[in-house]
C-alpha cells in the first residue's frame, strides 16, 4: 500500500516513521521548516522505543492518512489539490 502522511510534525512524524520503518511505502506532505529539515537531514524520531531515521521520498500517493487537528484541515485541502495537481512547490 502506499501511504502519505499529511503533518511531519510529532504525531504524523512518528507513526509515518514508524509505517515506513515496517516496511510500507510512505512519503510525508510537509512544507516550510520541517519540509527542508526532512529533505536535508531525513525524518529522525527520538522515541522510547527506539530511535531512527529515515529518508522518506515526496511523491504523490493513493491514501492519506491526517495527523492534523480538525481545526485547520479546510486550510489544507486547498494543499492536497496543489500537491496532486502537480504544482507543489514549497
């Protein structure tokens, strides 16, 4: 299955991470800051259970799964169009 977590942030960071690391092609929508830190340094989870990175890839992919708060999920809509209408720039 493949797999694209909106919000690299703490939540969809770790359970993004943590799909990829057992095996699932999982690719991540971020922008501004967490954006250039993933494509530089990798996605790394410092966690209890175990710490890792990994170096995820930016394609658009056929399920996604939200780690975001209800609040602004209209705000990221008009994202989701831009990113699988070919035009993601950020």
């Amino acid at each position: 299955m493949k797999i694209a977590v909106m919000g690299a942030g703490a939540i969809g960071g770790y359970f993004g991470g943590r799909l990829a690391q057992a095996g699932f092609d999982v690719s991540f929508i971020a922008r501004g800051t967490h954006l250039a830190a993933i494509l530089e340094n990798g996605l790394k989870v410092l966690s209890p259970l175990g710490d890792f990175n990994i170096h995820p890839e930016l394609y658009p992919r056929f399920f996604i799964r939200f780690f975001i708060h209800a609040f602004v999920m209209e705000g990221k809509l008009s994202l989701i169009r831009l990113y699988f209408n070919g035009k993601w720039r950020e």
